[in-house]
C-alpha cells in the first residue's frame, strides 16, 4: 500500500510495515534522508534499532514530530508508516518546490494555463467511488465513528465534526488541561447556599445555578486577565524612533 510514496521518496527496497526490523529501520532512514527533525548527532538513539528502549525513543520522536494520535495508535506500525512516509513526502516537496510545481502529473512541463489557483481540489473528488468510500471507512474506524449510513457525504461530514470538535488545536489544548486539573469531587448537598427556600428541589437548583454562574465569573476573570497581559505586554516595549523624536508607538 506504499509503493507508490516510497518510489515517490527514491526508497529503493520492499517494505512491509508488520515486519518490526523493516519498520524501524524505515523510521531511521525517513528520519536521516527527508525529516532531519533531529540534528545528526542527536539521531543515534533512534538509529540503535536493537535496543530494549527504542520503543520509547520512537513514542518521544513521534510526539516531537506532533503525531496527532494517542499512545495505543503509536503501536500500530500501518497507521505510524502511513503517516510518517507522508511526513517525509511534505518535507521532500518543501525542499524542492520549485522542482516540483512545474511538473504535471504525466511528467511533462506544466505551462501554468491549466491550473486555476482558486479552483477548490474537493470538487474534483468522486463522493461515490469505493475508492472513496473503503477511505472514508478506514478513517471513521481509526476516529471510532460508527458508520451505518451508506451516504459517503454523510460519513465525511461525521468525520469533519469530530475532527474540528475534538481534533482542532484548541480541543486538544483544552483536552489536556482538563487532564492535568486535580478537581474534587463532591456532593451537591455539602454545598452551602447561604439561605433557604424550605423546599428540598428549590435548594438544588439554586446551588445549580449558582455554580454556574461562579464558573461564568471565573471565565471572565480568566478573560479579563488575558487581556491585561496582552497589553501590558504591549505597552511594556515601546520602541524608540529617534527620526520622531518620541518614544512609543
């Protein structure tokens, strides 16, 4: 299934992804010929393929890379390979843009009168290829989506709702604060309210809603001292212009 990147890439050998010697060392060559994220004399770790360790040497080369995934993903070598060989490629084209944004995709010079900047590459998408779908299935299964419609329209339009509801820069962002908080569980009925309506569900609901509403102030706070910072930060480099004769902005 990756013929086609690894020729794209000049890697010159068979490769298997469920052969743990043929995935390692596919690791270390990505990492020397096309990703470079290490500097060369930081790479023997990952090089030294035989040690017990480099299954964590490879978790801490992925998370340094952004892997988008979780721990258990990290064990299946398809989904690694499939996403660090298309790694490889982004950096390949980086590399060499100029190289490659003349060349169509017969092989032959490109003359640039073909190809409309604006045109959007979705709309020449076959929604109702198998292609399509068979790919649309494999992404739902890695998100944990169910997929018991047959409309692939719908099934990419689930995917586009979990990927920018828990996938998006700020979802994980989020996500990892909340891990990271040390909350305290506790019984409503502990809470204090301050008064009483002498009517047990009345009491509740105001206890409810009163922490709601202390969450709504501490989001505010959290907002307002936001902002306090971006200015101070601002306003505490001006710059000089000596040419105006002022200082500041």
């Amino acid at each position: 299934m990756f013929k086609r990147k690894l020729i794209a890439l000049d890697y010159g050998k068979d490769y298997n992804p469920q052969d743990e010697n043929q995935f390692r060392h596919m690791v270390v060559w990505l990492e020397d010929m096309k990703i470079r994220l290490y500097p060369i004399d930081e790479r023997q770790n990952l090089r030294d393929t035989q040690t017990p360790q480099w299954e964590q040497v490879l978790s801490k080369y992925l998370q340094d890379l952004k892997f988008p995934y979780n721990n258990e993903t990290i064990k299946d070598r398809v989904v690694v390979s499939d996403w660090l060989i298309g790694c490889a490629i982004r950096f390949e084209y980086g590399d060499n843009v100029d190289k490659y944004k003349t060349v169509s995709l017969n092989g032959q010079q490109n003359n640039h009168t073909s190809s409309n900047p604006n045109e959007n590459p979705l709309e020449k998408i076959d929604f109702a290829s198998e292609e399509f779908r068979n790919g649309m299935l494999k992404l739902c299964e890695l998100l944990q989506i169910p997929t018991k419609s047959n409309d692939t329209t719908a099934i990419l339009r689930a995917v586009s709702k979990v990927i920018t509801t828990k996938l998006s820069k700020e979802a994980l962002e989020k996500s990892q604060i909340k891990e990271q908080g040390s909350g305290v569980d506790f019984s409503i009925e502990q809470m204090s309210l301050g008064f009483d309506t002498t009517d047990k569900i009345i009491n509740e609901a105001a206890k409810v809603l009163r922490l709601l509403y202390i969450q709504d102030l501490r989001t505010l706070q959290t907002k307002i001292n936001e902002t306090i910072v971006n200015v101070q930060s601002f306003v505490a480099d001006p710059r000089t212009d000596s040419k105006l004769g002022k200082i500041g902005y």
